[in-house]
C-alpha cells in the first residue's frame, strides 16, 4: 500500500468520486470506477485506468491521506 496523490469530487455527503492519481510520477486519468465501501480504514473506490488495470484507492478519512493498493499484477506493479 502506498501514499498517493489524488484529484477527487467529494459530494455534500462526503461520498469520493477519483478523477486522476499520480503514482511513481505518473498521472493516471480514472476511466471508470467500480465498487465502493467504507471499512474502519476509510472510504475504498475500485477504479479502472486506460488499458483495462484496476486499483484500488483508499481514502483514509482520519489521516485525510489517499492509497493505492494494486489489484493483480503485470508490468505496472513493477
């Protein structure tokens, strides 16, 4: 899991909706998102980047800091 930076809408009632994240340098416009929750942990998002790779963003509500946790693995989690 690591720190990330990441642009997002936030609704009145604090729902997170990612429109990009930088990881490694890099900007990652979201394509798509997929499954939300929220855990003890914060606010979970599934989202898909161009090219078909998911990831899941974590919005950890109490340290207002995002993470990136991959999903799989291929030449992105390198």
């Amino acid at each position: 899991m690591e720190i990330i930076d990441v642009t997002a809408e936030f609704d009145s009632h604090g729902k997170v909706t990612p429109l990009k994240f930088i990881w490694r340098g890099i900007s990652f416009p979201v394509d798509s998102i997929g499954r939300r929750w929220e855990d003890n942990r914060g606010q979970h998002v599934l989202v898909m980047i161009t090219g078909g790779r998911a990831f899941e963003l974590l919005y950890a509500n109490n340290e207002r800091a995002w993470y990136l946790i991959p999903i799989g693995s291929g030449p992105l989690m390198a």
